[in-house]
C-alpha cells in the first residue's frame, strides 16, 4: 500500500507574538488531538501523521495537508484547532479514494468552512 501523510503544521497561531509557547500553539494542540484519536481510527500503516515545522500558511492557521504518491494534495487553511475528527473522517476518505478525488459534498462539515486547495498529482 502506498503511504498517505497527513502534514500538520505545529507552529500554526492565530496570535502572532515573538513569544509564543509553541507547545501551546493551536496547531501543536490540534497536532496532540490528531495523535491521540489516530489508534482509534487508523492501522499505523495506512495514515502516517507528521509534524512539520511550518507550512507557510501564517495568516491562515491551522494548516494541514494530505498527501499521497499518485494523488492529488488537500492543502487546508484556517482549520480549527478541534476539527482532528474532521480531519481523520476526511483521511478515511483520501485513503479509500483511487486519485484523491473528494467531492467537495463529502468533506465533513466543519472542513467545508476552512480555506482549501487542491493540488493535481504530478
């Protein structure tokens, strides 16, 4: 089986400040939810859950983005810090689709609010 990464930018803050507890940023907390509910919803193999250090997303926090060989990548902007459930139903969805393709009726709601790209494979 290929391997699907779902990114999730740790430094991501709606506050912008030089001394930000990055332990207690919004995209660490959201981070920290993903892992603990990932057991829960996925074999280790199948979705892999990585920390990046920055996503370049900085005046839209929280950023993730899926992504897998052969498919197209789900760039999300301005996703709430408690939308990990959100985001692991959308992952099920990446997961079983053959090309990446998820109509934009079948991203669980709280997703459909946030700001979203999507990225053809190469």
């Amino acid at each position: 089986m290929s391997k699907h990464v779902l990114f999730i930018c740790k430094s991501c803050n709606s506050i912008h400040s030089k001394e930000i507890d990055y332990e207690k940023a919004e995209g660490t907390v959201l981070l920290n939810q993903l892992l603990d509910l990932h057991q829960h919803w996925f074999d280790r193999d199948e979705l892999e859950i990585r920390a990046v250090g920055c996503l370049w997303t900085c005046s839209r926090p929280c950023s993730v983005a899926f992504s897998a060989p052969d498919k197209a990548t789900y760039l999300f902007t301005n996703v709430p810090a408690t939308a990990a459930e959100a985001l692991l139903q959308f992952g099920q969805l990446y997961l079983t689709s053959k090309e990446g393709d998820i109509p934009w009726k079948q991203f669980p709601e709280v997703l459909q609010s946030t700001e979203v790209a999507k990225i053809p494979s190469a």
